[in-house]
C-alpha cells in the first residue's frame, strides 16, 4: 500500500501564538537536530509558514526527506518512507523506531506516535498552527474505534513481514520500552559521555557542553566538528526564519 508514514512528537513550547517567539524556537530546533544527527552532510533544504512553521531537510545516512511542522503542542513529522516499514527490522532492530526514539530525546521526549497520511489528512490540521495533540487523539480514536494502541516490539519479532502488514495497525503509540533499555545497558560503557542518540551509524554523546560522535566498534570519541559548523551557521538558519516571519506577517 503506498500510505506514507509520520511520526507525531510532543514538544512544551507554549507560545505558537507568538510568531517572533515561534520563530525563535522553530530555528533553535532545527539547528539542534542538525547538530545532534551530523545534518551538515545533508542540507537545510528551507523553513516556511504556510501558516505553520515547516522545516524540510535531508538525513544523509538513510536519504530521509524530512519535514518538520510546529503546531501548538507537538511536532508532525514527515520522516519521507511509507508507513509499514516502522514494523520492519532487522534481528531485533527497527530502523524507523530508532529514528523516532533518536528524535524523540533530541527534542526533549519519551514517546512518539507512528500515524499514517490517513490519520492526519482529514483532521483540519493543515490550515491551524492551534491544532494540538489533544484533538488529534480524540479524532485519532474516534476514527480508528478504539483507544491508540501501544506499539509491543515482540509483537511484531514473531512475525514474517508477509504477516506484519496483516497485523499492522494505521496508529501507534510507542513509550520506546526496548530502547531505553537498550539506552540503559549502553550508557554504563561510555564513561563520562552523556550517550543522546542510539541507532545512528555512531552514538550521539553529550560532554562538557560538546557534542562527540562515538563509534560503536571502538568505543573511541570524536569531537563532531560538523556541530562545530552548525553553531557557526546557526545564524543563518535565524536569519532565514526571520526573513520569513518578516515577509508573512509584515
């Protein structure tokens, strides 16, 4: 089935009203996930508000496609693969969950939810910046009949991928039980490294205010000079959000 696939993550900005302040946090979010995911190997394809903040960039390791839109209490994002490979995995690794859990501690999060284009295309979302997660839920679960299930990584092991599209709900939501424990039992191995992003090509680590690249073999810690870059082009993904705001609302 050609459905593409979203993920929707909470974020505490209270001030989308605001449109200098939703400027501000809008360019110091993306700048964050550039620097967290070496985005500087893909581009900073434009940011717009359309009347909703929206970011597209590229995720070199996997060629994703990403857009990234600010509503008032929650990110829809746009990760740029259909949906039913978030059931997909490797042994017991789910690329598109990684991504998600990766993003998710990024932007300050412990839980996401995977939505297909048909859960948010009917929502009235596309043309209000004050939808919030409260009303996608309620017309979430409305429209599936039930409560949003809990996506159960074991679940979905046992099964062939001929099975999984069978079993496969159009929702999900993921409290990422699995990858924190994984987080757990990796975290003691890293020493003083404060380990953020798990499932890239190389741990994403924290220290001293540094972001270091850390690779999974070796263990051995990189200063991640394209962070070192990405504060130096901060200034121009602020700029280019303010002269968007200036152009939409002036």
């Amino acid at each position: 089935m050609g459905i593409n696939g979203n993920f929707i993550i909470r974020h505490k900005f209270r001030q989308t009203k605001d449109k200098k302040a939703s400027s501000d946090f809008f360019s110091e979010t993306i700048n964050r996930l550039y620097e967290y995911f070496d985005l500087w190997n893909g581009k900073f394809d434009d940011c717009d508000y359309v009347p909703i903040w929206v970011a597209r960039l590229n995720y070199g390791m996997y060629d994703y496609d990403m857009a990234f839109y600010l509503y008032s209490d929650f990110w829809l994002i746009e990760h740029g693969w259909r949906y039913y490979p978030i059931m997909y995995h490797e042994d017991s690794v789910f690329r598109f969950r990684g991504l998600a859990f990766d993003l998710a501690r990024v932007l300050g999060e412990n839980e996401a939810w995977y939505v297909s284009d048909e859960y948010t295309l009917d929502c009235n979302m596309w043309d209000d910046e004050n939808f919030t997660l409260a009303q996608w839920l309620e017309h979430s679960e409305k429209k599936l009949g039930k409560p949003i299930p809990e996506f159960e990584q074991p679940k979905f092991l046992s099964k062939d991928f001929d099975e999984l599209r069978s079993v496969c709900e159009p929702v999900y939501h993921d409290n990422f039980k699995e990858c924190n424990e994984l987080l757990d039992a990796l975290q003691p191995k890293l020493g003083g490294y404060n380990l953020m992003t798990v499932f890239d090509d190389k741990y994403g680590c924290e220290k001293d205010g540094k972001l270091f690249r850390v690779d999974k073999q070796t263990l051995e810690a990189n200063l991640n000079i394209s962070a070192e870059w990405c504060r130096i082009a901060e200034e121009t993904i602020r700029k280019y959000c303010a002269e968007v705001s200036d152009d939409k609302f002036h």
